[in-house]
C-alpha cells in the first residue's frame, strides 16, 4: 500500500491535486460562491444586516431601503441574500430585460413578490426610469406588506436620474455598505484559508493585502486560487509561490486551455 504524502503547509489528511504544471482552473478567479447572510462578513454593517434579516416591514418609509457602496463592498451578495428568502425576487437592472421586468412588477399588484431587490441602479437604461417610479408609488399606497431593496454605487442625491426618481429612492432608510478595515480583512482571510486546511502565514496575507485588490471577494478568490496551485505544485503557500503563480495568472504565454 502506498504512503500518502503530506504537503508543506497542509493540515494532514489533504491530498495534493494530481495535475499538470499549469493545470486548467488553477488560475481561475470565478469560483462561484454563497452568497447568504452567514457567508457575509459585517464588519462595521451590523445595524444593516439586523434590518435585512427582519421579518417583511408592514408599512411606513422603512419598506423601501436604499444600499451603497464601491465595487467589491458587498451590495450584490446582501440583494442575494435578501431577496433569497421567501417571497423574493432578485434583479439586475443593468440588464437590458430591466425595465419590462419592472413593468410586469407594477402590473402584477398584491401578486408581486413581498422582497423586491433591485441591483445596480446607477447602471439601469433611461427606459427603466418610469416604471421604478411607478414601482415605488405603488409599493407605498399598497396594505400588504412588502419592500423593495434597491442598491447602487452611490447615495441618491449623486445618482444620473431624474429628480422625482431620486426623491422615490430616498424615501426610506439609506445605508452605505461600509468596507472591512484592514484587521476584519485579514481575519476573515485567515478563517478562509484555515476552513480550506490551508496554512496562510502572516507573510503571505501581507502580501496579498499589498499586491492584489483588497476588496473581500477577491481577495478569497486569489487564496482559493493559490491554494489550488500549491496543491497541484505540492509546494506550502509562501510568498515566493504566491509570486509564481501571479506571474503565470498575468502571463499572456500561458496556453489558453490552461487559464
């Protein structure tokens, strides 16, 4: 019987990837990954994340919230997360099927979904202007409950929209989707990494916060990537790995079938 053979900087009972010197998917960044309330990281959004997880609002102004934040903060993962409960619906409004979905919303009346989110908002085309409008009018005469949860990159007031539109978007509670400090980052790496079996020194995270975007997705995309070339290389996760590899992932010489 063959002895198994441990890895540098691997917890025990992993094996290594059996694969080329650049294997397909090992530089790959698009991982898919969950997006619901526990794989969100509050950091400094505790207040927002108590008011997405409460039960559907019955009336009043807090029935349309309004998020915002910078690429990579989260916006999209809380819409997920939010409109994955019961009675959602998700939406992308840079999506050029955008504004007949937001038509057939404010045609469907009580049928509509109690949990409304609408994504990127900044991005939507001219033609969708009208009917969220008329979402938002709608959704605050009704009895029943429901929200709608709009999200873009910044608060309203500085949004390219119409007046009345960006008075509709600050009618509720307005929250800005605040972004991790540098210790809440380095921490949910470490919880990554060690949830991986990975051993992450304090070096290599260094590195990464320094060398590569510091937005959270990122980030645990880019030790899930090295992660996977470790393993396949059977070499630990160090600094000097973690270079090689960003050499090869930015390398235009590297065969296509291997990106």
């Amino acid at each position: 019987m063959e002895q198994d053979t441990q890895v540098a900087g691997r917890t025990p009972g992993r094996s290594p990837v059996e694969s080329p010197a650049h294997p397909q998917g090992l530089l790959d960044l698009e991982v898919p990954r969950p997006q619901d309330f526990p794989a969100f990281v509050v950091g400094d959004n505790e207040e927002l994340i108590a008011r997405l997880r409460a039960p559907a609002a019955a009336g009043g102004e807090s029935r349309t919230l309004y998020i915002w934040g910078g690429t990579g903060c989260g916006c999209t993962h809380l819409l997920r997360a939010w409109s994955a409960q019961p009675g959602g619906l998700y939406v992308d409004l840079a999506a050029d099927s955008a504004p007949a979905a937001l038509e057939r919303l404010v045609a469907e009346g009580s049928g509509r979904p109690v949990r409304v989110a609408l994504d990127h908002v900044h991005r939507m085309a001219d033609a969708g202007q009208q009917p969220l409008f008329n979402l938002y009018n709608v959704v605050r005469m009704e009895a029943r409950a429901g929200e709608l949860l709009v999200a873009g990159d910044h608060p309203p007031a500085r949004l390219a929209l119409r007046a009345d539109l960006i008075t509709r978007l600050s009618w509720g509670l307005v929250y800005e989707v605040r972004p991790l400090s540098e210790s809440a980052r380095r921490a949910a790496m470490a919880r990554h990494a060690a949830a991986r079996g990975m051993v992450a020194g304090e070096d290599l995270l260094d590195w990464l916060l320094v060398n590569v975007p510091r937005d959270l997705p990122t980030l645990l995309a880019m030790l899930d990537a090295l992660d996977r070339w470790s393993l396949a290389a059977k070499r630990a996760p160090t600094v000097a790995l973690a270079r090689e590899w960003l050499r090869a992932a930015s390398s235009p010489d590297t065969p296509e079938s291997d990106r």
